[in-house]
C-alpha cells in the first residue's frame, strides 16, 4: 500500500516532490504517512481526487505555523505541502488588486508589492506565514484595527475542494480543500509609520488608554499585559497625529514598534484562548479570568478591539481547563463575548472543545 501510494503521488508531482514522510511532518501530534507538493492547482486536484479514491485524510501545509490551530484531526494520512504553489500574477497598480498562489509566503508578497508602492494590509503574527494559511483562519495582526481581518480584502479566492474539483467563490470560512490563489485589493504603502507607548499597571488602565487612542487617526491599538510586572498600551500612527497622543500619555514618539509587537503571547506548550467582547468589558473579563484560574494571566492583543489572547499553562489538566472555559463563557454571555480554544498541545486538544474553522473567523 505504502509503495503504491508513493508511486502515484511521484506521478502527479515528479520525483523530487513526492516523499515518505518525516518525523517532523505532523498534524495534531500525528505523524503523517507521506508529503505530496504539487506545483499546480490541476495537480492538487490530482491528489485529492486519489486520496479520496484510497480514502486517505489529506492535510494542507503551508509553512505549518497553524497546522494545529482549531479542533484537532482524526487522521493525518498525507500532508499536501504548498510551497511551490507561489507567485503573483495580474498585478493591477491603477485598480489595487493583485492575484497571488495560496503557498506565496505574505512576507515576500509584501516585498514584492512595496516595489510598486503599496501593500497588503494585513500582519500576521506568524512570521512564515503563506497568504493561503493565513486566508484558511483569517489570521489577524495589529493592523486589523484599521482594516479589519485578511478575509475582507479577499475579492475571490481559487481552491480545490476535498474531491478534487476547482472552485472560485468570494467567501472563506466555508471552503473545505486546498486554497490555491486569491484576488486581494491592495493599499498605499504609508510614508513612516510612529509608535506611542505608555506603561500601564493593570487592565483597568491598559483598556482606559486603549480608549483615549481609539479618539485619534490610529491605525492599530495593542495592549500586552504580562502575569508579572507593568504591562504597556501602544498605538500605531501612519499618518499626523502621533504628538497629540504623546502629548496626552506624556511619552514620546518613536520609530520603532515595542519589542512585543506583532508578535504571539504563547508558545507551544501553552494553551491559546482568544478573548473577543466590546473594549470597554475587556478588562473586566481579564479579571474574570484571572479569578477562574487563580492568579494573573497573560494577556496581549487588539485591545482597541476587544479581541486578545490569553495564555493558560499547559500544564494544566483537560477538566480544569473546560471548567475554567465554562466559568468564562457564562461571564462572558452576559456581555455578549465568545472566547475560543485556539491551540494547545496535541494530548491537551484532543479532550479539549477546541475551535472549530468557523471559530477562528
């Protein structure tokens, strides 16, 4: 069996594309059985189309940073890499849109648009993520303050489904297959960029800060509040304006973004809880969180927004991570919040009500 799927999937991507897999090819702690890149969306219908045959669960990979986000997989038979699935193509300067493959990595995408003066308006906190991963969770950094969650600057979006069949449809959060390229409209690459930043002793001051922000031209607003020690509120400026706001926290203007900026508060022994509810019940919700674990918890995200992520340990056991989820959520109803299991260690999310894909949008 192992040889004869081996041969098939060295006909459809060539002998250099097709493999037994790895030990570091898994998916929710699974080890997968081979690794498939297909060059072309023809031949990642081929492959669907034989691991529907062979009844085999194939799982798309980008650069992998997400590949355990979301309720974890049964199986994990084949993972379908995207890495050569990368380029753009019907880059339109005057109309601001540009075709791109789904494995294209957003980092060089967004090199390759500042050459014509402009960019993608979005930050991904994963810094190898590809614009098809990103687009699969609507993965969204600090600039979803101002313009709002990847899946919005989507125009339409090519993929294969799970059995092999092309599709082209403007929505996301229902596709179940392989996103192979989108049409997204672009912006103007901005002329600087400033950051104001204030410390803050506690969420009660950080959500205050966040508000007083939100009154000026901003274009992101992050708060990181560590378990330990003061945490800080900053807001990005891409236009006039930042003095003002310097002025009004009395700090000054920098160049540069804090070092916690754009960036994960978890790792991957820790459990990802994401928190979205209006601003102003932010802080009471971290503290309602706080009270259900039993000490503090670190907390960063769009605090403009409402939406964060926590970090809980690892360590902690499946039972008492679902009553803490339960305590949350009743918090949070009366606020008219969600809170959603992200990623945790795979012996973890397997016993755990993780996200399901809608979740994540």
């Amino acid at each position: 069996m192992t040889s004869r799927i081996f041969d098939a999937l060295v006909d459809i991507c060539g002998p250099d594309y097709a493999r037994v897999a790895r030990s570091i090819d898994t998916a929710g702690g699974r080890r997968a059985g081979h690794v498939a890149v297909p060059a072309t969306a023809q031949a990642v219908g081929d492959i669907l189309r034989f691991a529907t045959d062979e009844g085999l669960a194939v799982v798309p990979r980008g650069s992998g940073s997400k590949i355990n986000w979301g309720a974890p997989r049964e199986r994990a038979d084949l993972i379908l890499d995207t890495a050569r699935l990368s380029g753009l193509w019907s880059h339109d300067v005057g109309a601001g849109t540009v075709e791109v493959a789904g494995g294209t990595p957003v980092r060089a995408l967004q090199a390759a648009l500042a050459l014509r003066g402009q960019r993608l308006p979005v930050d991904p906190p994963s810094r190898t993520a590809t614009v098809g991963g990103m687009l699969a969770v609507n993965e969204s950094g600090p600039l979803r303050h101002r313009f709002h969650a990847p899946a919005e600057h989507v125009e339409r979006v090519g993929y294969v489904d799970s059995t092999g069949q092309p599709g082209r449809r403007p929505g996301l959060a229902e596709i179940a297959g392989v996103i192979t390229s989108a049409v997204i409209r672009l912006q103007p690459l901005p002329a600087a960029r400033h950051w104001v930043t204030a410390p803050v002793p506690s969420p009660l001051q950080a959500a205050k800060l966040a508000a007083e922000a939100t009154g000026h031209e901003v274009s992101a607003i992050e708060a990181d509040l560590p378990a330990e020690g003061p945490g800080a509120v900053s807001a990005l400026f891409e236009d006039a304006g930042a003095d003002r706001l310097a002025e009004a926290w009395g700090v000054p203007v920098t160049p540069t973004a804090p070092r916690w900026w754009g960036q994960y508060p978890f790792g991957r022994d820790d459990v990802a809880l994401r928190l979205s509810v209006a601003p102003e019940d932010l802080a009471a919700t971290v503290y309602a969180l706080a009270d259900a674990i039993g000490g503090a918890v670190p907390v960063r995200g769009s605090a403009g927004l409402g939406s964060v992520l926590a970090v809980l340990p690892g360590t902690l056991p499946a039972e008492r991570l679902e009553q803490i989820m339960e305590t949350l959520r009743h918090v949070l109803m009366a606020r008219n919040g969600r809170a959603a299991l992200i990623t945790a260690p795979p012996e973890l999310a397997s016993r755990l009500d993780m996200a399901t894909r809608r979740e994540l949008f």
